[in-house]
C-alpha cells in the first residue's frame, strides 16, 4: 500500500500524464484524480469494488481513496491530479460523501471541451480554464453518480495516521504506538482507521512494507534478507507469510520472474 505525499500536499496543485499500459498498486493520496481512457479497456480496483473503464470513460477517484489500475490490453490513459481548491463547490458538495461508482462518461461538448483545456500532459493550462474545464467534467460526475453520506471524516486525521506510516513503517510500529504519538486512545484511531481505510492496520502496515520491498526487490541487489528488515518485517517468516499473501508469489519467486 502505497501512500504518495507528493499528490496529498499544496495548493493550487495539478499535473496531468499521459500513460500507456498503464498499470499501478494499490496507493492513496489526498488529492482528487480523474482518469480518462483515450484507447483499451483499464480495471480500476479499490476496497469494495472492481470497475472496467473503455476508450472515452472517465473515472473520479476522490480524496483518501485506495484504489490501483490494470490494463487488460493495450492502453491510452490520461491522468489529472489536482488540489481541490481548484474547485471548492464541488470539494463542498462532495464533503463527507462516497460515490456510487468511479466512471461515468461526459456529453461530446464537455469531451472536446476537457480534451483542449485539461487532458494536456505536453504544458500546463491555462488556470482559468483549468477550472472551468474542471466543473465542467465534474458537473458530468455528479449527475451520473449518486453521494452517500458517510461516517463524519477527519481529514486532518486521517493525513496524519498515513503520514505516521510513511514516516515510520520501516520501525517496529503498532496502533497503539501510532495513538499514543498522536494523543488518541487505541481503540478509537483502530475503529476510525478501519472505517476511512477499509483495512485493518496491520494488514495496511503490511501492504506498505511489502510494496517498498518490491522496489527493492526490482531494483536492488540487496539480499532478500536484508530486504525483510529494510521494508520494515521483523522477521524473514513474517516477510514471507506477508508478501505471499499479498503478491501470490514468494519473495525469491518475485525477484526470479522480474
């Protein structure tokens, strides 16, 4: 489990890339992402759900929401991420909420629209029609989906705890050592965690632990011993138990087929 700083952090944030065969593990970041499948047929995944966009789809994945891509063929994706104080209307209506679904399609104005203002991974746009063409497709979003109410969200709390993880998931962490640097009783942050996350936190820890094991596994010569250590495992059985689940593969199988 992967969570990216860098798209959780700043205002006035936005950076569209195009990818092909795009394919990405399960991650998480504060900010908003809008994915546009220009050619193929891309899965995205997340807890609760698997959808399967086609050429022309969008699909919203909003803040704090764990979710990864598989193409099943050969792909074109564009892929915007932005702050929402690009458009806090929307950040507004969709506030404490959860989508019904990830993808909904856009009117062929909007399209064309999106496509000359937005999708544009060769210069930054222009920032007033940056937002317009924003709500523009996020206008098409809600009307497509409907918004359930969820449990109130603290965001700010939430930063925090995956912050915690990132900052110290190579160390000998636990829930209650995460509660006690943050000021919170134990079985509230776990009630909280599995909640907002849909994970528990140790299997969360251990999702995190065993993605920066394969990069090091991809691009290292490290043992795999030192590996287990290095990703944070405080034993090479609890490695090897954590990464089989996970990947399906030992971590010596891993490393072979790579």
């Amino acid at each position: 489990m992967l969570y990216q700083e860098k798209n959780s952090v700043g205002i006035n944030y936005f950076e569209c890339i195009r990818y092909e065969n795009f394919e990405f593990v399960p991650h998480m970041h504060r900010h908003p992402e809008l994915v546009n499948v220009k050619a193929g047929t891309l899965v995205v995944q997340s807890i609760d759900r698997t959808e399967h966009l086609e050429a022309g789809q969008y699909a919203l994945i909003l803040s704090n929401q764990i979710h990864a891509y598989h193409s099943l063929n050969h792909t074109i994706v564009d892929v915007c991420i932005f702050s929402e104080d690009h458009v806090p209307y929307f950040s507004q209506d969709i506030k404490g909420k959860r989508a019904s679904q990830f993808t909904f399609t856009c009117r062929p104005f909007i399209v064309e629209f999106a496509n000359r203002e937005l999708f544009l991974s060769d210069r930054q746009p222009d920032p007033y029609m940056l937002r317009s063409a924003l709500y523009a497709v996020l206008r098409e979003f809600r009307d497509a989906v409907s918004l359930q109410t969820d449990e109130k969200i603290d965001e700010e709390l939430i930063d925090k705890m995956l912050q915690y993880v990132n900052n110290y998931y190579t160390e000998d962490i636990t829930l209650k050592s995460m509660a006690e640097e943050m000021g919170y009783e134990p079985h509230y942050l776990s009630r909280y965690f599995r909640s907002h996350i849909k994970m528990h936190f140790s299997k969360f820890i251990n999702h995190y632990r065993v993605d920066a094991a394969i990069e090091m596994l991809k691009n290292t010569n490290l043992s795999i011993t030192e590996i287990a250590f290095k990703s944070g495992f405080q034993s090479i059985r609890s490695f090897n138990r954590a990464f089989l689940d996970i990947t399906g593969k030992t971590p010596r199988n891993f490393r072979d087929e790579k």
